[in-house]
C-alpha cells in the first residue's frame, strides 16, 4: 500500500506517522502490538505499578513498542521508569506536567523521548530538555488534556517553535481526514486515543466500545467531577473529556456541593458496577462522531492511511496554477 513519509517516521522507522496513545487500562500490549505489526507505533499506557508493566510489555510479544507516563504518578513511583527501561522500549512517553526531571534517565538508557505537552510554555520546556518528538494535545482529546487550548491552534503553533523536531498532533482526530489535516498543520503524525478504544485489541469491555460508537461529540464535555469521583489527586488545570451520563447531569452547577462530600460522594460512586455506564463514565473526545465500528487496529491504520492519501490527493486536485 502507499505510505505517508514524514520527520516521524524516518525517526522512529515506521511505516505509518500514527500512534496509538498510551491509556491506562485500555492501551495495553495487545493493541500496541497490533499498531507496531501495522506500521504504526504502539504505545502502551501500563499505569506506573512494576507488574501491569512486565505484564502488557509481555503481552506485546515482539513488537517493538513505547511506554508511556503520566509524570505526576510517576513522581510517587520513580522505580516504574527503571523497570519500563529495563524492557527496552523504542520510545518513553511523559505527559501531564513539567516531564524534563526524567529525561536524563531516559536518554542514558539510549531511549528517544517524546513529551505530550498541552500549552505553548510545556512544549518550550520539553525542548529546551532536548525532547525528541513532542505531542501537542488540544482539549479536544478524550480523557485528560488542557483546558485552554484547541488541537487546531496549539499544533500549529508547537510546530512554529519545534525546528527539526517533529510535532505529532492529539486531540480530535479518528479518520484520515484528520491525519491529513494535521500535516497540512506542520504536523508529522498523529496520535489517536478515542478512535482506538473501540478496536478489537483494546482492554475496554464491550459496552464501553458500543458507548463510544454511539456517542456523539456534542455530548462531551470537559470537567473535573471525573476526577472528583475517580481520582482526586488528578491536578485541577488537567480536566478529562467523556461522555455526559446521568452522573454528570447530577453533578452538573453543583461541583461545589460535590466538593463538599466528596469522600462519601466518591465512594458511593465506587461501589457501582465498574461496567454500569449509567453511574460509571466514559471517557471519550470530541471525534467520536467519526466513530462507527469497532474493527481490528490493522484494518484501522491501513484505512486511515488510505484515507488521509486519498484527502491529501482530492486537495492538491483543487489547485489551479
Ligand atoms: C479513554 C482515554 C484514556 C486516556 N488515558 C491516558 C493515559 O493514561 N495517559 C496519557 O498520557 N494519555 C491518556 N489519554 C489521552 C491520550 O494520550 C490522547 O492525548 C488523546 O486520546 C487524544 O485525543 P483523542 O482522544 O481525540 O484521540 C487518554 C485518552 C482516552 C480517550
């Protein structure tokens, strides 16, 4: 099939400039697997406990892989980092927070580092460190990104201050119009969390895939009752996206009465049944209306691929010299 080349792929020698995000208890190692075997890169999102590490490196078998950090978990178990390294990992993946203290670490394991930066002021401080690659993520992304800015604007402009260091787009995007959009922003690639929960490789269950192929963007919102009710700990300027369920309309105006009894709140809300998406919440981003199946990450990076030649192809049909 054609190929997109671009500053990410020859970097990392991949066929494809897509990555699968790390998410915690859903990018394990059989979807990033399945991305790496597809041209990709997978990246799995392990959590920072030493066993679902050696457990979902394991489960990605021989494909070469990434693994990625929350950094302000990462602060409470700084052995993680160590145990992740040890596996021999083609990338390490630091988001939400000032990630440049563990860069040393990570270089001297001779391990490329790419940071997922939200603001303009995060991306200056990853490459100032001597980042490799850097993800700008717009809160349009499902799960936890920034609150002030959107995918279209931050790109662009990480891309303006990043030089030769390639700039991988989040935030918004799930087909091949999204990735060709991206390139013609700077971009070298893309990374995609939302659009990989409902493949057959992620850890999801099935009704948390049917709620995102059923979901629609304009039932997102961008809120910290997530967070409240999940894991307070979470820091307040990193919000998450998901998908308005009956809890959140409880909650809604009221996260200060919340806040308040927020320990009975929260383990009231923890007692449900994890899989009871009329109390439990999903996380998704905006382009969940692009979502409308659930096919293997193979068929998904091949179509997407096709898709983005096939949009950059019907653009450049439309200049007229
Ligand atoms: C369900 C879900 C869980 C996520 N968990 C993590 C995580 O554990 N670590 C992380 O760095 N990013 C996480 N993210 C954010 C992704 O890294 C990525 O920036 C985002 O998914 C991109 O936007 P999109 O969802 O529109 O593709 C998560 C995203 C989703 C949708």
């Amino acid at each position: 099939m054609a190929r997109i080349e671009t500053a990410l792929t020859r970097l990392l020698g991949i066929d494809h400039p897509i990555f699968t995000a790390p998410m915690s208890g859903i990018a394990g190692g059989a979807l990033a697997n399945a991305v790496s075997h597809a041209g990709g890169m997978g990246i799995i999102g392990p959590g920072a406990d030493a066993a679902s590490i050696r457990r979902e490196v394991a489960a990605a078998g021989n494909a070469r892989v990434a693994i990625g950090f929350i950094t302000w978990r990462l602060e409470r178990n700084p052995l993680a980092l160590d145990v992740a390294l040890e596996t021999g990992p083609a990338a390490v993946l630091l988001s939400f927070g000032d990630s440049t203290a563990w860069f040393p670490r990570i270089r001297a394991a001779g391990c490329k580092i790419i940071c997922q930066v939200q603001t303009l002021a995060l991306a200056r401080a990853a490459l100032d460190a001597g980042a490799d690659i850097l993800i700008a993520q717009g809160r349009d992304a499902g799960g936890h990104s920034g609150a002030m800015r959107g995918t279209i604007g931050l790109v662009p402009a990480v891309v303006d201050i990043a030089g030769s260091v390639p700039v991988v787009a989040a935030g918004g995007i799930a087909d091949g119009r999204g990735l060709a959009a991206a390139l013609a922003l700077g971009a070298s690639g893309v990374s995609m969390g939302t659009r990989f929960t409902a493949t057959r490789e992620s850890l999801w269950s099935d009704g948390r895939k049917a709620a995102v192929v059923g979901g629609e963007g304009d039932q997102t919102v961008q809120t910290r009752i997530y967070d409240t009710l999940n894991d307070p700990d979470w820091p307040r300027t990193f919000p998450a996206r998901m998908l308005r369920n009956p809890t959140f309309d409880r909650w809604e105006h009221k996260e200060a009465e919340l806040e308040a009894s927020a320990e009975t709140e929260r383990a009231r809300f923890q007692a449900t049944p994890p899989d009871d998406l009329s109390q439990r919440m999903v996380l998704a981003g905006e382009a969940v209306d692009l979502i409308h199946d659930v096919p293997s990450a193979r068929n998904l990076v091949e179509r997407i691929v096709a898709e983005a030649i096939e949009a950059m192809r019907r653009g450049a049909g439309s200049i007229r010299d």
